[in-house]
C-alpha cells in the first residue's frame, strides 16, 4: 500500500466513524429504499461466487454478502475503515489495496466485482476500471453503483416538501473536477468526491473492454414505500435519481477488432 497516503485515503480514515454512522448495519435510507435493490438484481445469485467487494467501507455489504453465501472479499485503502469491518465481521477477508491497483487480487480471480459509491470518490476512473477488468474471470461480471452525476445533492435545494428542487452549479458540467464539500449527513469534516460527466464513465467502460448490459437510474418501488421515514424522503426517492448503476460484463472471448 502507498507510504505516502494521499488526500483522499487521509479523508477516509478521518470519517471512517462518521461514515459508520453514516451506513450503520444496512446502509442508508438512500441503499435501502433505492440502491440496494438494484444492486441485488445486478449481482444476481451470489452464492458459492466469489465476490470482490471493492472499497468495501465499513463492509455493511460485504456482510449481507457474506450471508447470501458468497466467498467475499472486502478491499479498501482506509486502514480505519477495514477496523470497524474487521471488528464487525473478524470472519471475512479484508485486505488494505487500492481500487485502481488490487495488488493483493489475482488476475482473473473474481465472479463478481461490486464497487458501491466507490467510482465517485476515486480520483483514478480509468486505472480502477482497468484493475476491476483485471481480476475478474472472464464472462464475469462488475457491479458498479455510483452517485449522479447529474442530480448532485450537494448542489440540491428542495422545498419543505423535497417535490420541487434546484440546482446550482458554479462549474461546467462537462470538466472532470475534485469537489470539496460541506459537511453532510453525519459527516463532521468536509467531503471530497470527483464530478465527471456521465458519458466519460461509460467510455471508461467501453474502451477498459467492458460489455455494458444493463444500466439504471434507481427509484423507490411501490413495495418500499413503507420504509420511507417521512413524506421528503418518499419524493426525493420518487421523483429523482441519486445514484447510478451498470452492470458490465467482461466477455469470454475479447473482439481483436474494435
Ligand atoms: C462512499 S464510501 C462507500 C463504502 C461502501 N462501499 C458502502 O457502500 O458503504 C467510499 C469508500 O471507498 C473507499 N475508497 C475510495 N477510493 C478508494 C480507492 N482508490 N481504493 C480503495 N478504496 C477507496 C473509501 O475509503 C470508502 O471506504
């Protein structure tokens, strides 16, 4: 692992207890009432697969992995972050690595790779999608959920009743950034993220020789409603997107000719 920790491995040691509270034991409203099913469509049945869970955070999903019968392997570049999922679930193997490299991940080694709010956070998109490629076998698959490019809610102002909604953005939408934001949540320090446009996420995908098979802006479904807290949060999950998901296949056989 890098001696010198760079920025954003400092930030994510420094939240690391903010962030527990942050996802808890199930995620956050946000992975449970929109993501998460999503992502357990994509990821299919899981069981007996072995599944990279990469920058697992407090490994909340490495666990439920776990439950459904996965060999699972949590990575993450937080030290702090692998302590609170190592103290959760001493059974499961988290290993300290970066996305962009899985230096401790064979080649061709993984059914599955699920990256869950991850790609933003990087600064390296194309090396980490690069890495993901890599280490999955071929005719496996990646799971990549990530916030919305388009819809940030760091720059959402909503109404009382969160139906109406602006956004204000002091930057082009088509220049790849790093971000520093208030805090947020049960965030005690600002935030770091990368805005890029939507459409270089896809050609990272493309040209790293990823098939995309399946792509969704997901939203509350009728049998969730149930589990919204309050009105505000039953609209934001109805009427617009906070994440993204692909799922990318590595196929068997590579087109030479592309
Ligand atoms: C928003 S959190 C998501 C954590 C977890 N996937 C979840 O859904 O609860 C982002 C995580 O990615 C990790 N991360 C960000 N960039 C990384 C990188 N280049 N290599 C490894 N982990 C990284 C952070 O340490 C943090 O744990």
């Amino acid at each position: 692992m890098n001696k010198n920790p760079d920025e954003t491995q400092l930030f994510w040691n420094r939240v690391a207890d903010d962030w527990d509270q942050q996802v808890g034991d199930d995620g956050d409203s946000n992975r449970i009432l929109n993501s998460d099913p999503v992502l357990w469509q994509f990821a299919g049945d899981v069981s007996g697969a072995t599944v990279l869970d990469a920058g697992c955070g407090t490994g909340y999903l490495s666990r439920k992995l776990n439950e459904k019968g996965a060999h699972v392997i949590g990575i993450d570049f937080s030290e702090e972050m692998l302590r609170i999922a190592r103290s959760k679930a001493a059974r499961i193997d988290f290993r300290i690595d970066s996305c962009s490299i899985l230096r401790t991940v064979a080649d061709k080694s993984i059914d599955i790779v699920i990256s869950n709010y991850v790609l933003m956070d990087t600064p390296d998109l194309t090396e980490t999608v690069q890495a993901f490629f890599r280490v999955l076998k071929p005719g496996g698959h990646a799971v990549v959920v990530f916030s919305h490019p388009c819809f940030p809610q760091e720059y959402a102002t909503t109404t009382d009743s969160d139906v109406a909604v602006t956004y204000q953005w002091d930057f082009s939408y088509f220049q790849q950034q790093k971000c520093i934001e208030p805090p947020w949540g049960h965030f005690t320090s600002e935030f770091i993220w990368f805005h890029r446009p939507l459409s270089d996420y896809w050609k990272a995908f493309r040209e790293t020789g990823f098939e995309v098979v399946d792509f969704e802006e997901p939203r509350i479904s009728e049998n969730r409603y149930h589990l919204a807290k309050n009105q505000k949060q039953l609209n934001t999950s109805k009427n617009r997107p906070i994440s993204v998901a692909f799922k990318l296949k590595k196929r068997r056989q590579q087109n030479t000719l592309r």
